[in-house]
C-alpha cells in the first residue's frame, strides 16, 4: 500500500513540475524523491505520516514566499549593512568620553570616527521588560511624535518582509528654532537573536518621498538601539542608542553637539514617561 501511495504522490507532483521554476521546483522534486525513499525504506506509518507532514508544511511554506524586487533586496541589503555597522562601532570600547552624566545614571559618550565622524551613545537602564520596551520602539514606532517633543512625526512609507521599513521622520523644533526643521529618510531594520535585540538604521533614497518644501534633509547613520535585559532583574532593560546624524546646513559643531547629546538625554526622560502609563 505505501509503495503504491509514494509512486501516486509522485506522479501528481511530476504532471505541475512543468508550471513550477527555481525554489518551488526544487521542493517539490525533493519531496517527490523523499516519498520514494520512505517507501523502499518501509518504515511505519507514525513515521511516514511525520515525514509527508513536515515536508509538506515546508513545501507550502516556500510557495508562499513572495520574491522581493532588486530595490526591495537593496534595501534590506542596507538595513543588514547598517547594523553591522553600528555593532564593530559598539564593540570598541577604546576612545570613548563622556558628554553628560545625569543625576540618575543616564550617561552620553562620544568618539570621533574618521569615515563617519562624531557619533554618540546613550547607556541607560529602563524599569520596563525588554518586551514592552521592545513593542513601543518597533510595533508603535509611528506613535513616537505623541510622546517624543524631539520628534514631529514618524511615518513607515514601506514595510519589506517581516524585519525592514522604510520610514519619513520629521524632527521637532529645537527651542529657539537654533536647528532649523530637518527630516529624514530611513531604512531600519529589526533582529532578535536569543535576548538581545537590536534595531538599526541609516539614511537612504526613497522615490516617492523626495525632498520637503521648509525642511532640509538631513542624514543619519549608522544608528541603533540594543536592548537587553539587566543582568538579574528580566524586569528592567538596558537601552544603549548609538546616534550618527549630519544635518546638514551651516551649524556650528558645538551646537551640534550640544543638541544630539541632550537629544539622547530627553529621549530616555521621554520614553520612561511614555512606558510608565
């Protein structure tokens, strides 16, 4: 009965072999010649029923992939390119000072690269669960300008695949209007690997998002926020927020400094705040 039932399992995928290509003929052949040698192996059926499960949830699951266009891999190409390269820059501990200290811990450091120039990176420790943390940085990134003064807006023009998007950010006015309206546009991607996550970004072009009539565009990256849980407390998270933006125009570099640095400061302020309801 089983040899009978491999052969006619075969034969059906054979006759849509022809209107298949690349990976959904490849799995399909697979599987057809798995059947066959589960039938000449013989096993019983528990075992057999296992295997034309798994291997049919696995063939489903690729007929479903829907291909991503060449623009769409190049943006997930600088996504992965932006996060490898905000990790090597974390990595090195070497060179690091301290921009401002708050009175609870929150600390700003800063080093100067040569290909990117100045960046800077906020150390804090929020009293929310990576979880939550985690759900108001990625899932309501479009809610960031409610609670955020430093941000007029977040908008994801595009999502690619599960992990990247495309997005238009509209920066606030700084007090003063020292820092004339800027925008961005980003791509960002997302990876969870065990209990770290990180999110990761840097400036691109985007067709259908060209420059804004009163704003400058600016440019960011590479920039990103690990987090991880406190070591011996899952309940709070450890936030570190590497910042690398250009925006552009005529400023002076020590206020430029001045207002990335309390840009990061205000940022945790803000996001304790927003948690905490």
């Amino acid at each position: 009965m089983l040899p009978a039932t491999s052969k006619l399992c075969a034969a059906i995928s054979y006759r849509h072999l022809r209107n298949m290509t690349g990976l959904r003929r490849q799995a399909a052949v697979a599987i057809s010649q798995e059947l066959s040698r589960l039938a000449s192996h013989s096993p019983g059926p528990s075992t057999w029923i296992h295997q034309v499960r798994r291997r049919s949830s696995l063939l489903s699951s690729r007929l479903e992939e829907k291909p991503f266009s060449e623009m769409e891999m190049s943006y997930i190409k600088q996504g992965e390119e932006a996060l490898q390269k905000s990790l090597r820059i974390l990595e090195d501990q070497n060179d690091w000072k301290t921009e401002t200290v708050a009175g609870n811990g929150d600390k700003v450091l800063s080093k100067v690269l040569p290909d990117v120039g100045k960046v800077f990176r906020l150390e804090v420790v929020v009293d929310q669960p990576l979880d939550t943390v985690y759900g108001e940085l990625v899932d309501n990134m479009e809610q960031m300008g409610d609670w955020n003064p430093n941000v007029k807006e977040v908008r994801i023009l595009e999502k690619i695949g599960k992990d990247t998007v495309i997005t238009h950010e509209k920066a606030a006015a700084t007090p003063g209007n020292i820092v004339g309206p800027r925008d961005f546009v980003s791509v960002r991607c997302s990876r969870r690997r065990g209990s770290t996550c990180v999110l990761a970004g840097m400036s691109t072009t985007y067709g259908a998002m060209p420059e804004q009539e009163g704003f400058i565009r600016a440019e960011n990256g590479p920039t990103c926020m690990v987090l991880r849980p406190l070591p011996g407390s899952p309940s709070q998270t450890r936030l570190t927020w590497l910042l690398s933006i250009d925006l552009k125009g005529w400023l002076p570099k020590s206020i430029i400094n001045q207002v990335l640095s309390q840009t990061q400061v205000d940022f945790a302020k803000h996001l304790r705040q927003r948690l905490a309801r």
